[in-house]
C-alpha cells in the first residue's frame, strides 16, 4: 500500500472540506508514493510519539492534533516541532493530521467518546450540521438504565484512560442520570448547547472556572470535566478499525503513549 492509498481511506471517513477554516488538516510531511506497512495512531505529535514510531517500525503517523496549527517560517531544528519534523523526514515516517474533520464526522471522536464512558443505542450529534443531521459536534445518547452522577463518574473514569487530573463533576453526586451529552476536547463552546437539549449530564475536557460556574448557577446539567488527552484517544481505535476494515493491508496501532500535558497530580 501506498501513502495515498492510506490517506484515502482516513479522507473518505474525514473529509478535510469538513475542517473548520482554521484548522490544518492532512498531509503534514511524507511522499505521497511511498510505501506504507505499519501506522501509529496517535493524539499528539510530539517527540515521545515519534520514538515510539521509530522503536517499531511504523512508516506513518496519524494524529488528531495538527503539528502546525498556526504555520510557521521555519523547521529548524532550534526548536521542538522542527526537531520532530527533522526526524520524521529522516526516517521516512510520514505525518497525517485529523482533526476537527474527525471531531465532526460520523463515526468521529466524540462516538468514541460516548462508548469508551458507556452510551448505548443511537447517538445523534450535539450540534449537527444543518446539511447532515448525523455528522457534527457533540454525541448525545443514553445510559443502559438510569444511574446517579457519582455512580456514572466513577465509570466514565474506569472507562477513559488515566490521568494526572482524572475528572472533576460539578452536581449534585445523588442526581439522577440517563441521557448524556458528550464532546472530546475543549467543550466550552457546547456548554448552551447541552443546556438546551435538555441532557442530565454534559461530559468534556477543558472546562473553565468562570463558565462552568455560571452554568452550574443557572441549574443546567451537572457537568464532568475529563483530561482533553483522554477524551480523544478513544478515537484512535476507531480510526484504526476504519483502516481495518476498508482492505488497506497495513498493520495498525494505537499508541499507549500518555502525551497529557501534566504529568502529576497532588
């Protein structure tokens, strides 16, 4: 297979037209005609990812955040993302970027999510896209039968890969819970949104003091603020069974590599 015949299949599952206008999706560094065995899937393309690559042979890696979200002038290896580059190109390891192409796709990361925490039965976008009611921000779904906020905390951690921070919940631990709304990563922007389509629960990452507090206030739903890290590497094995499953003959894997950005909890 070649590294087209790969990129394919990830732009036929997230189309980059999908990305928001700011985003910087596809292809990072690699030649289109080379020839590709094994993919690292991974959330974050830094060094330790890159290591890992090297270590087992993968000649592509796939990641959910952009190396270069806001461009730049040079890869130099002065610094730490012109380092990775220069390594990657050394090794012929090609880089490719979902992004919110992924966030926003159906299956897409926020699928991954709502299953890694328990979410049975149909999901349907938080935000859908007004030309495609099934692809968009957000997944909301329901629990396999009512439960409490502390009791559905407690298996959304168990269900997530660990963290420093683990999750912190804003609510009332006895309140009931059955219908949930969730967003991998940085969910602030949702927080309306949850509000209004009248969920027990809102489950992201990156929450702010000032807007969770307000939203708690006016009596929204309880809110779980996860790890941004852990709430995306469910989508890596996702994206992995895509690959699988589309008759590409690479090897997959998704990286166990914790690239969270803090690396202790006290």
């Amino acid at each position: 297979m070649t590294l087209t015949d790969v990129i394919e299949v990830l732009e036929a599952a997230y189309p980059p037209a999908r990305a928001e206008s700011w985003d910087a999706v596809g292809l990072v560094s690699g030649d289109p005609a080379q020839a590709v065995h094994r993919v690292l899937l991974a959330v974050d393309p830094v060094a330790a990812v890159a290591e890992e690559a090297l270590d087992w042979g993968a000649d592509l890696i796939v990641t959910h955040h952009p190396l270069y979200l806001r461009g730049t002038t040079s890869v130099a290896t002065t610094t730490p993302k012109g380092r990775l580059i220069h390594t990657l190109i050394k090794n012929d390891i090609a880089l490719y970027t979902a992004h919110t192409n992924a966030d926003v796709a159906n299956p897409g990361v926020s699928d991954a999510l709502a299953r890694a925490v328990g979410l049975v039965g149909d999901l349907v976008p938080l935000q859908p896209f007004p030309d495609d009611p099934w692809r968009g921000l957000g997944r909301i779904g329901e629990l396999p039968e009512k439960t409490t906020l502390g009791e559905f905390a407690r298996q959304a951690a168990d269900g997530l890969p660990r963290t420093p921070a683990g999750i912190r919940v804003a609510g009332d631990l006895s309140r009931p819970v059955l219908r949930v709304a969730v967003s991998g990563g940085a969910g602030d922007s949702l927080l309306g949104t949850a509000a209004a389509a009248g969920v027990d629960v809102f489950l992201t990452a990156d929450l702010r003091h000032h807007p969770a507090s307000e939203f708690v206030e006016s009596g929204g739903p309880a809110l779980i603020d996860a790890a941004h890290w852990a709430t995306e590497w469910p989508w890596l094995d996702s994206a992995a069974s895509i690959l699988r499953a589309s008759g590409v003959t690479v090897e997959t894997r998704v990286s166990a590599t914790v690239t969270d950005a803090w690396t202790r909890g006290y």
